[in-house]
C-alpha cells in the first residue's frame, strides 16, 4: 500500500513504470458545501448545550469564514524547498473547530468572546505554521478581510 499527492511543491512525478504495480484509488476533496455542513453541525450542537441562541446563529457565518480562509491557504500557502511545511489539509480545519470545543461552555459569554476564540484558532492552527513576516501579514490580512466580510466585523487591522 502506499500513497501519494499531486506532483508540485517539492514533490515528483511518479512514473507508470512504478503505478503499474499498484491500484490506483483516487480520494476526491470534500466540496466547501460538504466542509461548512459538517464542521457547522459540530459547532451547532456544542453551542446548543449552552442554551444561547446567539451563538448558535453565528455559527453559520463563522464556519464560512473558516473554510474560506482554508481554501484561500491552500492556494496562496504553497509548499516550496525551504517552506516544505505549508501543506494545509482537513485535519487543520478541524484542529480549529477541535480547539474552539475544548473552551467551556461557561466561558463563551457572547458572540464577540465565541468571534474572538475563533480568530484565535485560526491564527493557532494556520498563522503559527508561516515562517516569515511577509506569510504571517498576508494570512493577518486574509483574515481581517474574510472576518469583516462574513461577520460583518469592524476590527483594526494591526501587524505584528
């Protein structure tokens, strides 16, 4: 058994002379529909339990923002010799939502603090992963410009 991704981004074409020992299984991605509806349905039962109907009807916008901020890091974060690293996939996705479950419930006042978390998911999960100023500014302002969009956020964009 073995496994391998597209060519590009450091990794090579493998040649039919080594694919015709093998059968080949492709595993297409999950669409954004597929993406927002599951990780929206986790998000919304946690927030249930709170009982705060604001926070669950955010949760729609919020996982938008996530899966859109993901898409967008796959196709501006691409893998190269000396950023190797940058290769994005589902499991980040649900690293952020997985992180944002580990908060208590008593600690999520309102939507702003839920935003907040959030943001601060995101920046843990995607941020933290970029290894120069030039990557982690343009994720800051990939973020600032999906959160003002889709949460109808008025928040200062600062660098640092």
């Amino acid at each position: 058994m073995a496994a391998c991704g597209p060519p590009g981004g450091g990794k090579n074409v493998v040649t039919p002379r080594l694919f015709r020992h093998f059968c080949m299984i492709w595993v297409p991605s999950l669409s954004k529909n597929a993406m927002q509806t599951i990780f929206g349905s986790i998000l919304k039962g946690y927030f249930d339990l709170k009982g705060d109907p604001a926070l669950s009807n955010n949760v729609e916008d919020i996982i938008r923002t996530g899966v859109d901020t993901y898409g967008i890091c796959q196709e501006k974060f691409l893998p190269t010799p000396s950023k190797c690293h940058y290769t994005f996939n589902l499991r980040d996705l649900s690293k952020v939502i997985q992180g944002m479950l580990m908060c208590p419930l008593d600690d999520i006042v309102d939507k702003d603090y839920c935003i907040k978390l959030f943001a601060c998911e995101m920046f843990r999960v995607f941020r933290d992963r970029l290894i120069d100023a030039t990557d982690r500014n343009l994720f800051s302002e990939i973020m600032h410009k999906e959160m003002e969009t889709k949460l109808s956020l008025d928040w200062e964009l600062s660098s640092y």
